[in-house]
C-alpha cells in the first residue's frame, strides 16, 4: 500500500517530468480524495519546493528553472558563461539579459561539487565601445541575412573617413576581432570590393527584398579568416619574418598570433616569427606595441612604411614636447 511518502515522491517526479498534473487527476490515480491531494502540495510547498498552478498549461508545474536532479558545473563552466556575457556585452541589454537569466537559472540549480564556484570569482576587462547603441536587433538582422543571401542597405561611419555614407553589400559572416569588437564582413557594391565593418559603426541598415550570389562558401570563408591578421584580410597573401629581442620574447611566446605563425630561436637570443597573412596593415599596428624591440627582415615594403611612421611620431612628440610649455601662455 502507497504511504504518503510515496505519494509525495510521485508528484515530484511528475512534476520534475513535466507531466501534466491536476489535484483530479491525481485523486484519481491515488484513489485518495481532492482535499488530501491540495494538503500534499502545500506539505510540498512548506519543504520549499516552487510549485505553482500553470493557467495557461492548466496543470502543476515547478517554477522555471528548477529540477530535482541538480546541475554541476565545473570551474571551466562558469568562467564560460562569464566569458560569453563580456563577448556579447556590445549587442546590448537583450543578449546580456538573456545570459544572466541562463547564469540565474543555471547556477541557482547547480550544487558546489566539483568545484564549482560563481561567476564573481572571475573579473573580466570592464573596457567597451564608448556611447554605443543596443546592437542586437542589428546582429540579429544580418545573421538573418547572411543566412538568406539578402542584401542589406546600411549607412556606415567610416573611421578613416570620418564621412557617413549608404552602402549595399552582401553579407558573408559576423566574426569577433583581437581588439574586442563585433565586425560584418561583406562584399560592398559601393567600393566594388570587399570590406570589414565594425558594428558599432553602422548608424541605421534595412534588409533588402534582393538576394545574391555567394562569392565565398564555407570553405572559401575559413581560408580568409585564417589569412587575415585581426580585423585586417584584404590584400595578397604574403610571407612576413619578424624578430624579437631578448627582453620582450617571453611576451611573444606566451600565444600564437596567428594561425600560420613559426617561431625560430637565434643564436644571439632573438626569436624570429614569421607570418603568411593577407596584407600587413593589421600586423604592421600589431607590431608598434613591441617598440622598439622588434627588426622587419621582411618584406621590405613593410620595413620602409613602419620607419616613415616612426619618423612621423618621432616630430609628433617633439611637437608635444614644445606645445607643453606653450599650453600654459594659450
């Protein structure tokens, strides 16, 4: 004969099954009457279990997010759904929310075994785009895009430029660059080439009741990504040999930078990287943080515009210098 204890356990289990339960269908399968089915879910309420009358469903159910069987997440695991919110904090508070609502659901069934410990213990670079818009109805719209092969009209602030212009392009894929921003890649009928635009840049966009014809396909896309260096893959495909000095190597080391990097010691205690990247204007900004302890071997085109530049900075500072003592008198 089924004691009460029995009884319980079956309501739990059904409602952790997601089955559809009312105080009459379970009179009837208990053989017990209505009354004593309600004293069992306020016995089951008292114990702290969230139960609650789904109207809509028009059965008993546990509240969102709760299971009997509780979840154990790792270390690896929380720091990912840390990770996940700070990538995604650009498109604003409609993906972060629905992060945090995951994170709340998921950590507040989650036991400690395992070593699990909360998202608090991991603090990320708070650093982001300045006066930036909720970008996810723009994310959302372009993945739809891309997915359709529809063109889309976006009005673009150029950064270079400094000129808002309209654009019809055809977008390929949405990727997430070194330097912590969200990028389109698309082919620009505008420029008649192939462009990168940064997100947070596109001021206002329509999708088009136009389609294309793919330029690139699955493959085509992982090459480029692959031979580009950051945000940068226009250009031919190039072979660049860089050397480090011994007190910066240890830096240089501690990552690949790129996909087709190959390290080589030097007998003076140098370390030699060589790239094969599409162009060098991405790797060329890459390389000023290593200054001065870096030497281009190759190529030479590379070389000559990183001293113009030097040689540029070098009067901007000597400018800086003399404007420092005439700020005061200005």
């Amino acid at each position: 004969m089924a004691t009460k204890g029995d009884r319980l356990l079956s309501i739990l289990n059904l409602l952790d099954q997601g089955a559809e339960i009312t105080a009459k269908t379970l009179s009837e399968d208990f053989g017990i009457s209505e009354r004593g089915i309600y004293r069992y879910f306020n016995s089951l309420d008292e114990a702290g279990y969230p139960i609650y009358f789904d109207r809509d469903r028009g059965t008993y159910a546990f509240a969102d997010g709760f299971k009997l069987k509780k979840a154990s997440l790792s270390a690896d695991e929380v720091l990912a759904l840390a990770m996940a919110k700070k990538v995604l904090a650009p498109f604003g508070k409609a993906f972060v929310g629905a992060l945090e609502s995951l994170e709340k659901k998921v950590l507040s069934i989650s036991t400690s075994k395992g070593g699990t410990v909360p998202t608090s213990a991991f603090v990320l670079p708070s650093q982001g785009s300045v006066g930036s818009a909720d970008m996810s109805a723009l994310a959302k719209d372009l993945a739809s895009a891309v997915i359709e092969h529809s063109l889309v009209l976006i009005s673009y602030d150029s950064l270079y430029s400094q000129e808002v212009t309209e654009r019809e392009v055809e977008p390929y894929y949405i990727f997430f660059s070194p330097d912590g921003f969200w990028n389109l890649r698309a082919f620009c009928r505008f420029r008649e080439d192939w462009r990168t635009f940064a997100l947070d840049r596109v001021r206002s966009w329509k999708i088009l009741d136009k389609s294309f014809v793919p330029r690139l396909f699955g493959d085509d896309v992982g090459r480029e990504v692959a031979g580009g260096f950051g945000t940068y893959m226009d250009g031919e495909l190039e072979e660049v040999v860089v050397q480090f000095s011994p007190e910066i190597r240890s830096y240089v080391e501690r990552r690949l930078w790129h996909p087709s990097q190959e390290n080589r010691d030097l007998n003076n205690g140098w370390l030699e990287v060589r790239f094969l990247t599409s162009g060098t204007e991405g790797l060329k900004y890459w390389l000023y943080r290593w200054t001065p302890h870096f030497r281009v071997v190759r190529p030479e085109q590379l070389r000559i515009e990183m001293v113009e530049d030097l040689a540029k900075e070098k009067e901007n500072l000597r400018d800086g210098l003399r404007h420092r003592w005439e700020e005061p008198y200005s």
